[in-house]
C-alpha cells in the first residue's frame, strides 16, 4: 500500500499536520490556532456470529484511532454493506444498535452514513474527531529510553479463529469480546496526564508492525516476550499450531525487521497476531512509567510495559 500511495499526486497544505505519508493512525487538519480535525474510517466482515456484538467491536475499532492521537470524538457515520435479501434486515438493526451504542459511550453523535448491497456483510464507521494543534500524539515520536506500554492483551485473533471452529472455550472468547468491545478512550484519557512521546493502537499489523511503524527508521524496540500480556488460551491454541491468515501475512512482511532470541514459535504467532480493535501501544519516559502504570492499574486497565526503545541496531526489533 506504501508503494500505492507514493505515485499518488503530490500536495501540500501547511494546515494538514499529519497526512497519509506517515503510516500515522489518522489524518490532522488544523482549522483555527486551537482546533484541528482528526479524521478516519475503518470497517471489515464479521469475525464473530452475534449482530450486536459485530457492530459493537467494529465501532469500537473504528473509533480508535481518533483516541491514539490524543483527541475526542465528535461524530460519526456509519459504513455498511449488507445483502439484504439473504440475511435478516433484524440483524443489520442488531449491527448498527451495537455501533451507535458505543458512538455514544465515545461521546460522539452519529451524524448518518451509507449502505450498499454486498453478499459480504461489511460494517464500520467514518469518525471525525478534535485535538488541540499542540496536543497531537503521533506515532512517531518515541526517543531511545523510552519504556513502551501494551494496554489490551493479545491474542484476538487466534482466539476468534479458534472459537469459530470450536477449538477454544467460552472463557477465552469471553475475554476476547471483553477486550474487543473496550473503548481504548479510557486508557487515552489517562496517559495524556503523562508526557508520553508516541502512541498508536494495535489492529492488523499485529503488535511487532505497529512498533516497527513506530520505530519510524531510527530507532529498535526491544521486546521482553515473557512481559507480553496475552488472552488466556491463545497462546496454547498457538503452541497447537492454530494460525491465522493474517498472521501469515505479517510474518511474511516484517520477519526480516526482526531478530527473535527466543526459541518459541507459539509467541512469534502471538506477536504476529493481528488484533481486531486492539489496545494502545504507548512510549513515556522511563522516569513517567510507574506512575502511568500506577494509574491504569487503579482503572482495572490491565496495561504492561513490554519492552524499551533503545538506540537503532540492524533490525528495527529484538525480541528477547
């Protein structure tokens, strides 16, 4: 897609403070010396049997890139397609009750959207959101030192991949959902109380793209495989040898970025794990960590440090 967009016609606008050439979670347009717009979509099939559920976790995706760039929603719209004369229209009501639900717990208003047919049911939404100019948190930013936080368990997608086919328990499902359909607002709330350098949420890149993102060509992540806070029953569906598609394709893409020292295939399957509206992968100064922790820690958010940043090395992550 990189390779895409860069034979797209150059622009250049000095109020588009964050464009599509940064790999950044949305696009920033500044409107007044104290506003600027973060604008973003995202929308996908079902990985999951339950309507409301669907619309739910979609939303929940959707809505949080607006969040990992410091800023508050104010609306959205929603994406459908649907084939409306195979399945239920009760179901469509069903998705997009569970997506306006949580537009609202967002804060935002849903503003309208747009339908198509499609024999693939496909939901999601277009979100609008505002930040001070001065208070965006890019993806970028992170300098050697810096302790990098997890906020959401991974594993999702190996867990919805084994549930559909039976293979998994309601228990670990449970936990997967519970993740899913957890707004990342709340953890984004907390760590702008904290002088963090970058952040980005972890979706389908898996955690080891995203850092890469982050690592933007200067600097190494270092990653403590046994820090990574991972969904119960994922990581033996893995060591089962349970995959993904999707994590197929992340191995494909950025083994080469990464020096594994750990024996220990059903972690790199973890890692490589592409998540459905995953959590928030943070970097703070390690003199901020604690008390950050601290903080997530007194809202039940079950964040982790997972690794530093250090000065670049030959591969863009080690895992240790």
């Amino acid at each position: 897609m990189s390779e895409i967009l860069s034979n797209l016609p150059k622009q250049f606008d000095s109020n588009l403070l964050v464009g599509y050439d940064s790999s950044d979670d949305a696009a920033v347009y500044q409107l007044t010396p104290d506003v600027a717009v973060i604008q973003t979509t995202d929308f996908f099939p079902s990985m999951v049997k339950d309507p409301y559920l669907f619309g739910q976790i979609s939303a929940t995706n959707a809505l949080s890139d607006v969040f990992s760039m410091g800023g508050k929603v104010i609306t959205a719209l929603n994406i459908v397609a649907y084939p409306d004369n195979t399945q239920p229209l009760d179901n469509l009501g069903e998705i997009l009750r569970g997506g306006a639900e949580k537009v609202l717990e967002a804060g935002g208003i849903l503003a309208g959207g747009h339908t198509i047919r499609q024999s693939t049911p496909l939901y999601g939404l277009a979100v609008a959101g505002v930040v001070h100019p001065d208070k965006i948190v890019t993806n970028n930013g992170a300098k050697a030192g810096d302790a990098i936080i997890a906020t959401k368990k991974l594993g999702v997608g190996i867990v919805t991949t084994a549930h559909n086919k039976g293979l998994i328990d309601e228990k670990a499902f449970d936990e997967a959902v519970e993740s899913m359909t957890t707004l990342n607002k709340y953890a984004a709330e907390t760590m702008l109380n904290y002088q963090v350098t970058s952040c980005t949420d972890i979706t389908g890149f898996g955690i080891l793209g995203h850092t890469i993102e982050m690592c933007d060509n200067k600097l190494t992540a270092e990653i403590y495989a046994d820090k990574i806070p991972i969904i119960e029953g994922a990581y033996q569906a893995a060591k089962e040898n349970l995959t993904t598609g999707g994590a197929k394709r992340n191995r494909q893409y950025y083994a080469d970025a990464i020096d594994f020292q750990i024996d220990d295939q059903a972690m790199e399957e973890v890692l490589f794990d592409p998540q459905t509206s995953g959590g928030l992968l943070i970097t703070v100064p390690e003199d901020q960590l604690e008390a950050l922790l601290t903080a997530y820690n007194e809202q039940s958010i079950q964040a982790a440090h997972i690794g530093y940043m250090i000065e670049k090395q030959e591969k863009a992550i080690i895992v240790k």
